[in-house]
C-alpha cells in the first residue's frame, strides 16, 4: 500500500531519491517467515519506513543529496540500518535531503527540492524534509532523520510530524555520512509520540564502531509515552525558555505554543519560565563549530578514494584532480560551509573563532544545567515561522540560518530534544511544533511530556 501510495504522490512532493520497490517486496516476505519461526518479536517487524539518505545501506545508493555521491553503492550498512533491518522493519527507499544536510529547505538537495505535502508550494523543512514530507504524505509511517543543528525537528515542525533528536550518543554514528561528528545524531520521525518511542528503541544502544557512542541502557521511552498518554502530567515541572519569543516570531507561532502551555498546566504541570541568557549565541557558535567539523570531514571526498572523479583533459596532477571533482561535485552551500570552516580553523583565526565558539557552546551547556536544576523539561517553539515558500530564502543565508535559533542550543549540548504539532497557526493554516527539550540521558522525560499532550 506504501509503494502504491509513493507511486502515486511522490512525482508531486519528491520526498525519495531512491524506491527499492523489489527489495522491500522482499525484505517484507523474509519478515514474515521470521514472524513464523519465532525469529523475531519486535512490535516494528514489518512496518515500512523511509531513509534519510545519509545513511549508508548495501542494496542502494547513499548520495547524501550530493553529486559527489550520485549512485555511490556503500560497502557496509549503518548501524542504524542494520538494527533496523534485524527488528524486521521495512525499509522502503532513501529520502531527500540538503547536500550533506547543509540546510533548513531540502532547497540544497543536488537531486531538486522536496515540497511540503500540505502546501506544494512551500519547503517541508530540512535538511531532512523527505523524510518528514514522506509521513505527512502518508508515504511511510515511520521514518530516519539525522539532526545536527535542527534537521529532524524543524521538519517535524513544519510538516505537522514528530521528530525526535536523541541524547548525543545514544544512536550510533557508524555509517553516518559525517557533517560535523560532535553534533550530528540520528533519530525516529513519525506521525505519534508512541510510534517514534517504538522507532527509537530499535535504533538507540551502545556501538563500539562509534567512539563517541555512550555505553549505558537504552531509555524506556516507549514505557514514558505509554504513561503519558493517560494524560496525567502532576509533579512534572515545566521550564518555558523566556529568551524564545520577540521579533521574528510569527504570532501565529507564538499563539499555538501559549495555547500548548496552557494545555501542560491543564494536564496537571507546574509551568514556571526559565530564562537561558546564552542561547542567544548559539547560532553564532553554531555556524562556526559546524563548519570547522565539516570542512575537515569532507576533506576524505578527494576524487581517489570514491565517488566522483573529474580527470579533465591531458595530464593533470591530483591535486588539480581533487580541484575539478570537487569543483563540480559540491554544491554552493557546501562550498559556502568549507570555507567558513577553513578559515575558522586557519592559524591566527582559531582562538578568535573556533576557540571562542567553543567556550560559547560550554556557556550554553551550563544554562542547560542549571534550568535543569529548576524543572524536569524546557518548551519552546520548534520553529520561529511556520513553512516558507519555495526560492523565498534560497539567495539569504543569514535567513535561512534564522530557522534554527530555538533547535540549535540543544545541539550544542548535546541534550535530548524532541518536536511534536502543536496545531496550526491563525494567519495561514500551516503546522507549528512545540518543542520538548529534556537532560542528557533523560529522553523518557520529553517523551511522556509529548505523549501527554499529543
Ligand atoms: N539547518 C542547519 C544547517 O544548515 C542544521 C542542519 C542539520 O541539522 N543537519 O546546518
């Protein structure tokens, strides 16, 4: 039925790069002999589910949205993709998204952009819109994001959807195409809390292929969603963050996450605001710290090892190999990204920049710390505005980086972070998140929060 429904709506929202029409025909037909030996009992065996395209699978390309990867066939599966494949789920195709989920529109995408399923016009968020596009299409039911500064939050938001971003750490990196490693964090997208609890305890768990993967148990979140769902939230203590409102905010926004506050006080909460004075910084620090990582990163796309490789005419040297592949192989976001994080990084520059940024990211983790000291979960609105229109930020970096003010502190700090609707805003009719920010390790406590409030 998902294929039918892919067949059918995806030339009109393009949320996949790839269908693997045959393979998941197949991979269901294995599920079901398994079900029949008892050889798996996991509650998602079967259920389809679409790929960010950033992590690597055997049986279909990886192209990370880029040319430099167009019809790459990775050598290994993700951990991710492996642990999906074990718990019996489906996997249908891979999803658009940025080039190197460098974005906020899936506008970056070398393959065209994605449309947001509620209004063709408009971006479904990113660098992950596909896979968010691909459950408000009811392409899929569940879904893969990858958030490194709001990628699976943002679409969730705009897109009417949940999107999770596990605590840093707890879902393995291993065959995740690397942005900037000390951020990036792999994670469940759904149309229902419960449904992406389901999705996170089969990706989540310690990996020894990851060197920054956290050797603790996986967090009952599917207990915590199934508990909030009785919609009892007494002697939980809410923190709204005081710093994100105010110019820039669509009122619309503002309007649907006041009326979700109200509703976590009617449910029983004890709301009390928390002001976080450095989250101000955290896009500044942000787009010096992503870059730097990037930069190095994807240094490893030389045209020697794999991918593309431009050899231009008689005799070239490697380097002026390496010059044209990566010329032509990366797009201008990517270019824009390398830059910036050379020159953050460059000899004279890195105390002023990189230097900087980090101590900025310690400030950020600290006001965590102590809001966290106050109260059990942090709200904010997932996104400032709800979905823009297609070209409307394409040529304005600074506004299309706008988009991630209220997602990127938690990034930084590497906490759990979660976006669920919060209905749609007045002006235009378009989906709004309410974001649910919970301690590092912690996940279950944002997950009862949204599921209460679902
Ligand atoms: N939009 C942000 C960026 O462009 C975040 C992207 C992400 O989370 N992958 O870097």
């Amino acid at each position: 039925a998902h294929l039918d429904r892919i067949a059918e709506v995806d030339g009109a929202v393009h949320a996949f790069l790839h269908v693997n029409t045959e393979g998941a025909l197949a991979a269901a037909a294995k599920v079901d002999e398994r079900i029949a030996v008892g050889e798996v009992a996991s509650p998602l065996a079967g259920v389809p589910l679409a790929l960010k395209d950033v992590l690597t699978t055997v049986d279909e390309p990886t192209t990370v949205g880029s040319k430099i990867l167009e019809n790459w066939l990775p050598p290994y599966d993700a951990t991710v993709t492996e642990r999906l494949r074990a718990a019996g789920v489906v996997i249908l195709g891979k999803t658009n998204m940025d080039e190197f989920a460098m974005g906020s529109s899936t506008e970056n995408s070398a393959y065209g952009p994605t449309r947001n399923p509620w209004d063709l016009e408009r971006i479904p968020g990113g660098s992950g819109g596909g896979s968010s596009a691909s459950l408000a299409a009811f392409e899929a039911p569940l879904a893969i994001g990858t958030d490194t500064g709001g990628s699976i939050r943002q679409p969730g938001a705009v897109t009417g959807t949940v999107g999770v971003k596990p605590t840093y750490g707890t879902v393995s990196r291993y065959g995740l195409v690397a942005f900037s490693s000390s951020l990036d964090q792999a994670g469940p997208c759904a149309r229902t809390v419960l449904d992406a609890a389901l999705l996170h305890e089969v990706i989540a768990g310690y990996d020894p292929m990851d060197s920054t993967s956290i050797n603790e148990p996986v967090r009952p979140v599917v207990e915590a969603a199934r508990q909030g769902a009785t919609g009892d939230l007494k002697g939980v203590r809410v923190g709204v963050v005081r710093e994100f409102r105010g110019e820039g905010y669509q009122q619309g926004v503002i309007d649907c996450f006041d009326a979700a506050v109200q509703q976590l006080r009617d449910l029983g909460a004890e709301v009390v605001e928390v002001s976080c004075p450095h989250f101000e910084y955290a896009l500044g620090a942000y787009y010096l710290i992503a870059p730097s990582e990037a930069s190095s990163n994807l240094a490893r796309f030389d045209a020697m090892r794999y991918g593309l490789r431009v050899s231009g005419e008689g005799e070239l040297s490697a380097e002026q190999v390496m010059s044209l592949t990566r010329e032509a192989g990366f797009g201008p976001e990517v270019k824009r990204r390398i830059i910036l994080g050379t020159y953050a990084l460059s000899a004279g520059y890195y105390d002023a920049y990189y230097g900087s940024a980090q101590k900025v990211r310690t400030l950020i983790s600290r006001d965590f710390s102590s809001a966290f000291e106050q109260v059990d979960v942090l709200v904010a609105p997932t996104t400032p505005t709800t979905a823009f229109k297609i070209g409307e930020r394409i040529d304005d970096p600074l506004a299309m980086y706008l988009n991630d003010l209220c997602t990127i502190p938690s990034n930084l700090a590497g906490n759990a972070a979660l976006s669920v609707p919060s209905g749609l805003a007045a002006e235009d009719g378009l989906p709004t998140g309410l974001q649910v920010m919970a301690p590092a390790l912690a996940d279950e406590r944002m997950y009862r929060v949204a599921a209460a409030y679902e």
